[in-house]
C-alpha cells in the first residue's frame, strides 16, 4: 500500500483550520493600593477572536487599543473609569482606540480625557452603552466604520465636539436594551459633526447646550434622520445641511423639537433636502427657523413660507403650502 505523507506545515494549518474558538472572562482590578491590573496586559493575554469579556474595577489610568479583534466586551463594574493617563499633555493619544475589529462593545464606564475618548476606526464595529465620556478634546469619533452609541450614554465637556461620523460611517444613537437615549451636551464647539458620505440615525436623544457651535453640522453628501429627538439651547443653529445632504425629521415615536438656538433652527444650503413630517416643534430659533439658504435647497413638509407647518416656526423656503 502506497502511504501519502503530508508534509508538517501542512497539518498544522490544517489543525489551525479546525481549532476550537475559547471565550475568556477576565477581571482587571485598577482601585489596588499596590501592584495594579491593567487593561492592556489583559488584552495582551488574549486571542483575537472572542468572545471575551474583560470587567473593569476602579480607575484606569492608561490608553487602550483594540486592534485585530473580533468579539470583545470591556465592561465596567460600578464607579470604574479609564482615564487619560498624561491630561497635561496637548494632542495626546486617545483613551480607547478600537482599530480594524468586530464586535465591540464597550458599556458601563466613565471614559475621561484623551485626544479623543473613544475612537472607532478603520472598518470596525463598535457598540457604546451606559458611558460618560468626557474632558476630551473630541467625545467619540467614528471613521469608515459602524457602531451603536446608546442607553443614557452622556458625552459632554469635552473641548470641541462631541461626537463626529466621518468618510462613510453609518452610527445609530438612542436606546439599544432600555428606554434611554443619549445626552449630548455642553461641549466646547458642536454637538454633532456628519460628513464624507456618512449616515446617522439619532433616536429619542437630546443634542443640546453648546456655548460655542450648532447642535448637528451634516457635511457633504451626507444623510442624517432625526426621530423624538431635541436639539436645543445651541448658540448657532440648530441642524446646518451642507451641500448635496439629507435631514429627514421622522414621526412615530414622539414629537421632535428643534428649538431655543441662537442661529437658525435648520440652515439648507446648495442642493439639499429636508423632509418632514409627524409631530415637530422648529421655532424659537433666529428667524426664519429654516432657512433656505439658496434656491436649490428642497423641502417637504415645512408648509412653505404661505403656511408654515413648523409647530410655530417660520420658513422662507417656497413649498407649496399643502
């Protein structure tokens, strides 16, 4: 009988090939008055496919990146923080970088400083829940990517905006597995920047408070829709829709309210669209609450500046009243 034999590198692969996926659950335990844990070392003693779950106790202080992962929770138990580890340093790295991975999820922490606090970059799936982040220079920043931000996430304080989708992201906001939303408030510029092709869908969330910018700034060729969702007291506008973009402002899940901003409540600019329809409140705003800014800015829903159908506000735009 004739015998074949493999040569070893191929039965190794081949052993690879058919190699049993193990999830790990581990604790890291920063609040110890000696010798502390840290995420990092964790993440070093773990294969790149999960799921794992690595619990988080007490303040880290430490930047952590997720990079080449797939199936990863980094969860907190109750007063645990990940903290930048140099705040004194300008422009410094960010607190959690999660590059290149799937099935994120990062859930249950205070998230303070950094560069950015979180980022969710290159092709990477990311799920934020229940976090504070803040004391940033950017809250989260979201690049080529897709993720979740939700149930009573506050991003606030931070130095510039709180939240950007970026070059072809697609971000849902609002409540994942409770009734709360997400709070965006009281940072140094915007509240929300989308641009470069992105997508976002903002649900029962509040975008508000911002001394120094416009609530949610939609840049080129992007689209963004608003469902129960209230941008208000912003020192600029409320919505500012960049050229070939679109704001829908939905119904079915309660009224939305644009309303209180020191600039216009919706600023249209060259070919974009704006529709709305359900229950909404756009007034209160530098007049006209929208604003079509030029000619070849459309809209449905408004009224028209004949009979506007803002809940109060007021329009220069043309639509025909219906």
């Amino acid at each position: 009988m004739k015998r074949t034999i493999l040569p070893l590198m191929v039965v190794w692969v081949s052993l690879l090939a058919f190699s049993p996926t193990y999830a790990d659950d581990v604790s890291v335990d920063c609040s110890k008055a000696k010798k502390k844990d840290s995420i990092t070392a964790a993440l070093a003693n773990l294969s790149r496919q999960g799921p794992h779950t690595i619990t988080v106790t007490g303040a880290c202080s430490e930047n952590v990146v997720i990079r080449d992962f797939d199936g990863l929770t980094l969860k907190g138990n109750p007063g645990a923080s990940v903290d930048d580890p140099t705040p004194t340093v300008p422009d410094d790295n960010d607190v959690i970088d999660i590059t290149r991975s799937r099935n994120i999820t990062v859930r249950d922490l205070a998230i303070n400083g950094g560069l950015d606090a979180i980022t969710c970059f290159l092709f990477s799936e990311c799920h934020l829940l229940n976090l504070t982040i803040q004391g940033a220079q950017e809250g989260v920043a979201f690049a080529r990517s897709l993720g979740v931000v939700g149930d009573n996430t506050v991003i606030q304080n931070n130095a510039q905006s709180g939240m950007s989708v970026i070059r072809g992201s697609h971000v849902r906001v609002g409540p994942v597995s409770t009734t709360s939303g997400v709070t965006i408030q009281a940072n140094g510029g915007l509240g929300i920047l989308v641009e470069e092709d992105s997508y976002l869908d903002v649900f029962q969330s509040a975008v508000q408070n911002h001394a120094l910018g416009d609530g949610v700034v939609i840049g080129t060729g992007s689209h963004v829709q608003l469902f129960n969702v209230t941008i208000a007291g912003n020192a600029g506008r409320g919505v500012s829709v960049g050229p070939s973009s679109v704001l829908r402002v939905r119904g079915g899940l309660g009224p939305n309210q644009i309303s209180g901003n020191g600039g216009h409540g919706v600023v249209l600019d060259h070919l974009t669209f704006l529709s709305i329809n359900g229950p909404r409140d756009i007034s209160g705003n530098a007049a006209p609450d929208v604003n079509c800014s030029v000619s070849t800015a459309k809209t449905s829903g408004t009224g028209g500046s004949a009979s506007p159908n803002l809940g109060g506000g007021t329009t220069n735009c043309t639509e025909p009243a219906p």
